[in-house]
C-alpha cells in the first residue's frame, strides 16, 4: 500500500509558498516544465480543504455543518470566517505577484 | 480541558439561552432561599426582597453585559453576528454561579461568615472553625469568579468572532463600566 503523499506547498527552507515547476504524464512519459503558481484553494491547510469540501456539501448550510461536527454554530462560521480572510489575502498576494 | 474554559464551542444559539434562563431562575431561586440578592454585578449580598425582584436583578446582571457584548461585537467584528448567539452563549455562562453560591447554603459557611461578622462588629477575635469557613469559602468563590470571567469572555470572543487585543481590551471595558454601575446603583 502506498503512503499517501501531502502537496508540500510551503518551502521547509525559508517558509515561502512552494511552486509546480514539472508536470509529467504517465501516459506517454510527458514531462512539461514551466513554473505554475498552486491555487489558493490548495494553499488552506489539509483541515481547511476538508472543511471547504464539507461546506459544499451541505450546500453551504452552516447551521447543518455544525449539528453535522457536533460544534456551535458561531465556531462553525468563525472557523468559514477565517478561511475566507485567508483566502482574500492569497488571492490579493497572487494579484501583487 | 479545553471544553472547561470554552464551552461555547459546542454550544450556543438558543439551545444555550434555554438552559441559561433556566440557570438563571435556579440561581435566583438558591439565592432567595437564602435571603440573598445579587446586590452587584458579581457580589452577593443579604437582602429580604420578594422573589421576582431577586430575579429580576438576576436577569438585568445578565442582559446588561450582554447588550454591551453585543453593541460590541457589531462595532468592532468583521463577521455576521447573531444577537441569539451573544444572549445564548452569556446566559449559558450563568452556570458558573450555582457553584459559587452553592456553598453558601451550608449552614457552616452561612453561620461560619454570619458569626464572623458578628465578631469584628463587636471587635472580638472570631471563632477559628468560622474563620477557616470563610477563608474555604472565600478561595472556592475566587476560583469559579475567575472561570466566570473565562467563560464570559469566551461567549464573548466566540459569539461575536473577536480575537487579541480589542476583545480583551473592549470585554475588560465591559466588565469595569458594570461592575461601576452595579456598585453605584
């Protein structure tokens, strides 16, 4: 069984957010170069990826996601509150990039 | 650990109000048994009053805090906040004062601070059993003050989805102006 890899996306060096710089398919023993910058969305913790996913699929009831995690409903928005200052900040880092 | 210095992360809402109001009149019921009153913000004080008064100051002590809480929350928060969720999670913090009053309907703490009391008005040295009684008594209060403060705090913090300085600073605010009034009223 193969362990599960996680996307490094921040440089255990200097703490600086990681780059794609290879892609390569299996296929056909492709490998494109370049530099791509990661997606905001994969820049969340592995937590916060798995909270994203849930909010969609409660169809982004709140009120459903904390009877669901067995939280409150103000740590369950607080928790959506932060993700979203979060991503706000990547998003504008990205833009000034 | 965590759950003892914050419920509110599973807790809040209406859920939290309902058992609160029902902290709240037990509270107030302990206390007029007693023939105490919530004299001030967080002091007990002897008082002869009929029950819906000694409930009414127990739902004021509440509610007062808790507008101010809220006032606060949608001055100073980024997030929507739900005025169920500031009532709910305050009220819920009300739990703290049934252990804290608790011991005060044992007749060696009630005596044991009356007979004290009683000594230093008439300039005597109390009774050392009266004066451990107290002493117990005293450092059990401090103890549930302190966790009451947490609470209040967290119910703040996490209701209103403030964090750091300005919720400490705004929370501490809070609590000085109704301690102050509570003293002059």
């Amino acid at each position: 069984m193969t362990k599960k890899k996680i996307l490094p996306t921040v440089c255990p060096s200097c703490g600086g957010h990681t780059q794609v710089h290879s892609l390569h398919c299996n296929e056909c023993d492709t490998t494109i170069t370049g530099e791509y910058n990661i997606p905001p969305m994969m820049l969340l913790t592995l937590d916060e990826q798995a909270f994203v996913t849930k909010f969609i699929k409660c169809s982004g009831s709140l009120k459903q996601m904390a009877s669901d995690m067995g939280l409150s409903y103000p740590t369950v928005r607080n928790f959506l509150d932060d993700i979203i200052n979060k991503l706000t900040k990547l998003e504008n880092n990205e833009k000034s990039i | 650990m965590k759950n003892l210095f914050n419920p509110f992360r599973y807790i809040a809402g209406t859920k939290a109000l309902v058992l609160g109001v029902i902290f709240i009149i037990s509270s107030g019921f302990m206390l007029y048994s007693n023939d105490m009153i919530q004299d001030s913000y967080v002091h007990i004080g002897l008082s002869d009053v009929a029950l819906w008064q000694v409930m009414a100051v127990q739902f004021v002590w509440w509610l007062i805090p808790a507008i101010l809480l809220y006032a606060g929350g949608l001055m100073l928060s980024k997030s929507k906040i739900r005025i169920i969720d500031v009532l709910g999670t305050t009220a819920f913090s009300q739990l703290i004062l049934i252990p804290m009053i608790a011991p005060m309907m044992l007749p060696v703490v009630k005596n044991g601070s009356q007979n004290v009391i009683n000594a230093l008005l008439a300039a005597v040295r109390p009774e050392t059993g009266d004066l451990m009684a107290v002493m117990l008594y005293g450092l059990w209060s401090t103890l549930f003050l302190v966790l009451f403060y947490v609470w209040n705090y967290n119910a703040f913090a996490t209701s209103c989805n403030i964090k750091g300085t300005k919720a400490i600073v705004y929370f501490i605010a809070v609590q000085v102006v109704v301690t102050i009034v509570g003293s002059i009223l």
